[in-house]
C-alpha cells in the first residue's frame, strides 16, 4: 500500500483517505468493480500476471478506515468489464470475459467468501449458442445474476443486439433478452429503480461512425420484453450513463448542437418513472480544440436523491480524477479535480472509474493513478474516499468553491517539508535513510499495510538491515519533527 496523504487522528487511520496499490511491478493496475456493503469496500482490480503475460484480476477487501482486510489475486481470472462484482450474504460473485470451450462460448463466475476471500466455487456458464457475449457488467437482483452488454450473432456478424442474460446463483441459465433498434446495440448500465423494477439504457447506431441513439427502457422478466421509457435521439455519445431516484432517473447526454464550434456542452435529463422528461440542463464550457476537457466515465446516485458524476479532467496540471455532485434537479453543489504531488514534484494522471456513497454518507472512488518511476515504470489503483457533502479529505484545507483540490500536501508544502534520500533503492541486504534533520520513526509496511518493522532514532542517518526481508515491494513510513513522507522500497 502507497498512502498518498495518509492522515492520522489520535491513533488510528481517519474515514477519508487517497490511497495507491501497486501488487505486481511493471503491470499497469486499474480499479474496475465497486461494491459498497455496512462495513466493507469491495474493489476489483485489473492488472497483468504470471510475469506479464495473462490479464487478471485482483479483488480487495477494505474495512471504511482504508485498511486492507484482505486481498485474492486471480491469475487465471481475466475480466474487462466494467461493474464485474456483484454481492449478496457475505457472498461475492465474480464474472470473467468470455470464453470459448468444446460446445459453445460461456462466462467464468467465480463465487468467494465475502469474509475471507475463500473460494467457494468457480463454473464456466454457458452462453446462448448463438451469440457472442461482451460484458459491459452484471448487478445482483432477487436472488438471480443479470449480465449485460453487446453480443454479436456468430452466423450473421452484421446483428449485434444488445442482451441482458439471466441466471441463478449457481450460474444456471434462466432466459436471455436480445434488444434490438439498429445495426449496433449495446447495453450499457442496468439498474433497479425505486419501484424495484429492473430498467436498462441501450446505444444503437447504424454504423460505429453515425451518432448515436439512446433509449431507457423496462425489462419484464415476466415477459421477457422491453418496455420503452425514453429515448434521446442524434446523440455523440458513446458510453450512456443514467442514474435513478425516488421519482424516475436522470440521464447523461452530450449533444453537438451548437452554435459555437469551441464550445463543448453536456447535458442532463430528469424523467419519471412513466418515462415523461421533467427537467434539463445544459452545461458549456471553453474548449480548446485539440484537447479534451473532460470525459465522462459514470453516475452513481445517493439516499437523498442527490447524484454523481464523475471520470476524468484535463486541466494545468494535466489529467486527474474528479467528482461532481448535483441536487435533485441538476444543480452543481461541489465539484472537485483530486490531485497528488508525486515525489518528483509532479502531478500524476488519473481517473475515476467507479464511484459509489456509502451508508454513512461518504464517497468512495476507485480509478487509477501513473505513479510511474525508474523503479516502477507503471500505473496503479487508486482508492480516495471523501466527505459526501463537501468532497474533501479530513485534515486538509477545502475551500467551498475551489474546484482543483490537493488531497496531499500542497507544493508550497512539500517546499517546507524536509529532505529525503533512501538508498539503495532496489536493496537486497541494508538500506541508508538520510534526511535534512533528526528522524523520530520509521515505519516499514508491507504492501498489505501491515507493519514490518518500526524503529526509532535520533540522527539524520539510520541504516536498515532488510537482509531477511522477502522480495517485493515495501512501503517506508519516515516521521520528521511531526512532518511524514512515505518512499516505495524495492526488495529484489
């Protein structure tokens, strides 16, 4: 565990947090699925394994502070989609990209202990013969696993309907949906509303260089039909997000009717539940031509109705993450871009990917984060979680209406804060920590956030025998007149 911004109260770890994780060196780690329990965060990660030559995935258990319950690396477990998790009694329930085996295509579901990361079981489930299946995601409801995304007909490869595929808990097939409204169609999100029924938002295009056609429809199970809600026609959009709330949904659209070519806009839709729109707004920005502002990569809803945006945000500093939470009517409350000092003094790119409220009101967001180095020349997951109400981190300066927001210490801080050195860097038997004054602790951390060693002293110089130490990669944890920096420590 890489803590960027790591903030102590009394004791213990406080509830917001920015953290970075790097499992395997030299793969370039990203956050994917998000589930949100009483007590737990579930996260998966796609990365690289088995010496870079297979993708996998990587599933964390993280109690609200942050800390690592526990963590599973899947080897063999490839998985592209974007919400691959679902969870249900302590269970977790996990499906992979498709594959092909000796009568038909079939998706891996993987079902492991919510508690421990145990196995429980693992199935290949078989596919309509005659489709191809790409998972956009799945999401758990009344006892059955509802996969999602675009399949392609295998004997006709011009008809790519749109599917929801429906299975028990086992991974028994049940039925399956094939929408159908052009050439392309793929749906992208499916969500329970609030009069808990299932509603799905499906893109279809005649070509993939057309625009773009959105429809928000019900799906009866009974029927095993599609009901029409709404649909926003003409679109530019490639990846539809909607989100929904006590009284129907809000939908996100882009749309390239302008008047001014360098102005870029987004929109957002309020419909009811009877598919009726309610309200709009429309949002502009300057954009210069040859640089994206911004790009969208969800929504997520909260208790009261208020909602999420979020993805990734071009600025000074370059691309970073950002949330942006609006009431009811689409009405900005905060908007914040989430950077960090890398110890090269610059900012590294991010994003968000997945963002979720908890139940206690706070945010948390996984994406990723380039916290490439000579040692590590490679991008990790990213893990923030903020105050829902103000989008910040407890302990560091947050102003109402500034939108670029540091979530560790500022640059004017780092200038402030004392000198470093750690080396050799890989080591392999003793490490040399130097600093510009007198060192009070160092904390060594495995990369499960477990402490491996703690020391005390008082010189700038202190020598570490790390001789007995495992390979991998360790965190040091250096206190400095109540000033800490963190340094990754390759053991080789």
């Amino acid at each position: 565990v890489f803590a960027f911004g790591f903030l102590l109260l009394g004791n213990g770890i406080c509830q917001t947090f920015s953290l970075t994780f790097d499992e395997i060196i030299g793969s370039n780690e990203r956050g994917e699925g998000l589930i949100v329990t009483e007590d737990r965060i579930f996260v998966t990660s796609g990365a690289r394994c088995n010496n870079l030559t297979n993708d996998c995935v990587i599933v964390y258990a993280f109690d609200y502070a942050g800390n690592v319950v526990w963590k599973r690396i899947l080897d063999t477990f490839d998985s592209s989609n974007r919400q691959n998790i679902s969870y249900q009694s302590d269970t977790l329930y996990l499906t992979g990209s498709t594959v092909e085996t000796e009568t038909g295509f079939a998706v891996p579901l993987l079902i492991l202990d919510a508690q421990s990361g145990e196995e429980l079981d693992s199935k290949l489930c078989p596919i309509p013969k005659h489709l191809f299946y790409v998972l956009h995601g799945m999401l758990m409801y009344n006892d059955e696993l509802y996969l999602h995304g675009v399949s392609t007909v295998i004997e006709d490869q011009s008809d790519d309907p749109g599917y929801i595929h429906r299975m028990d808990k086992q991974g028994e097939y049940i039925e399956h949906l094939e929408f159908r409204e052009d050439r392309y169609n793929s749906i992208n999100q499916v969500k329970v509303n609030a009069n808990d029924e299932l509603v799905f938002i499906c893109r279809s295009t005649t070509t993939l260089t057309d625009s773009e056609d959105l429809y928000l429809a019900k799906y009866n199970i009974e029927s095993n039909q599609s009901e029409f809600l709404h649909s926003i026609l003409n679109t530019r959009i490639n990846f539809p997000y909607f989100t929904t709330n006590s009284s129907g949904y809000v939908i996100y659209d882009e749309n390239d009717d302008l008047s001014d070519p360098f102005d870029y806009m987004y929109a957002l839709r309020g419909v009811s539940h009877e598919g009726e729109l309610t309200w709009t707004e429309s949002f502009y920005q300057d954009q210069p031509e040859t640089k994206i502002i911004r790009e969208f990569l969800g929504m997520a809803s909260c208790a009261n109705d208020d909602f999420l945006i979020y993805g990734r945000y071009a600025n000074f500093y370059g691309e970073v993450g950002f949330i942006t939470r609006f009431d009811p009517f689409g009405e900005i409350i905060w908007e914040r871009h989430y950077m960090t000092w890398a110890e090269d003094g610059e900012v590294p790119h991010s994003y968000l990917i997945n963002v979720k409220e908890l139940p206690d009101g706070s945010i948390v967001g996984i994406g990723q984060q380039d916290t490439s180095s000579e040692f590590d020349p490679d991008a990790d997951l990213w893990v923030i979680k903020v105050d829902g109400s103000t989008g910040c981190l407890e302990g560091l300066e947050c102003s109402s209406t500034e939108e670029e927001y540091f979530v560790t210490p500022t640059e004017d801080d780092l200038d402030a804060s004392f000198v470093l050195t750690v080396y050799p860097n890989p080591a392999s038997d003793e490490v040399i920590v130097n600093t510009s004054e007198s060192i009070e602790q160092i904390l060594i951390r495995d990369i499960s956030g477990r402490v491996m060693s703690q020391k005390t002293s008082h010189s700038s110089t202190f020598k570490i025998d790390v001789s007995t130490y495992q390979r991998g990669l360790y965190i040091l944890e250096i206190t400095v007149d109540g000033q800490t920096q963190f340094e990754k420590l390759l053991i080789d």
